[in-house]
C-alpha cells in the first residue's frame, strides 16, 4: 500500500492489532457511513450489512474498537452515547437542544487540547472534550428564535 492509499477496514482492524471479523467491518462501515450514531442505530446497520448480531456482541465490538482509537464515543448529556469514526483530531461538537443531532465542530483556537485549563492541577492534559448546545438552524426556525 502507498502513502497515498486510504487502509480498507480489515487493514485499519489488523493495524490496530484486531482480528478482521464481518460483524468488525460492518460495524466500523455503519459508524463510518453514519452520522454520530447510537447503538440501536449501529446494531441496525451491521444487521442489514452481515445479518444477525445481538446488541452485547455490537457493545463488545464498540468497546473494542474505541479502545483500539477506531471509533470515538460522546456522550451529550440527557442523550445516549454515540459513536463516530471521526478520531484522533481532539474535535468538538454541536448538539441541538430540541431535535439532538450532533454535529463536528473544529478546535476552537490551535493545537490539540485546543483549550486551556485555568489551572491543570500538575495533569499533562492531551484532550478537551468539549460541547457547545443550542438549537440547530431548522430547529432555531421553527422555534421562531
């Protein structure tokens, strides 16, 4: 595989010292092909994809595959946890406060953590996880705001 070559899924699994499973790949293609995703949402994917899975074999599967830095969890409060395949980069995100969907927003100012902590308390800080709420354009409309 060249630099400019993008890994295929049983690649990326391999890479991240996994065994290359159909119900792995169609899961990291749901989560991939999805948009923030919780994990009805995901089971429903990787059942249309490869067939039967219980939803314990998809949270084995995604606990995995975060601990692995394949997929990342957030976790909105008052919402469950959801899943994308954005990692690595320390993004933020939007999350509507009527409709809950959740969108990517870049670093707020420069490198990663992309904050500041007023005091770290002696931590080496490495992330921020970060969640900015309000209501989504079509939501905002609707509410007359």
């Amino acid at each position: 595989m060249t630099a400019s070559q993008t890994p295929t899924t049983a690649e990326e699994l391999r890479g991240a010292g996994l065994r290359v499973t159909a119900a792995r790949v169609a899961l990291l293609e749901t989560v991939q092909a999805g948009d923030h995703l919780d994990v009805d949402a995901i089971a429903t994917g990787v059942r249309d994809r490869v067939g039967h899975i219980s939803l314990q074999a998809v949270y084995e599967a995604l606990h995995a595959l975060t601990a692995a830095g394949l997929v990342r969890r957030i976790e909105p409060a008052g919402s469950p946890a959801r899943f994308e395949r954005r990692v690595g980069d320390n993004h933020h995100h939007l999350v509507c406060r009527s409709c809950g969907v959740v969108k990517d927003v870049d670093c707020a100012v420069g490198e990663a953590p992309c904050l500041t902590a007023s005091d770290d308390q002696g931590f080496v800080i490495d992330e921020a996880d970060v969640i900015y709420w309000g209501l989504c354009p079509d939501c905002s409309t609707a509410h007359g705001s």
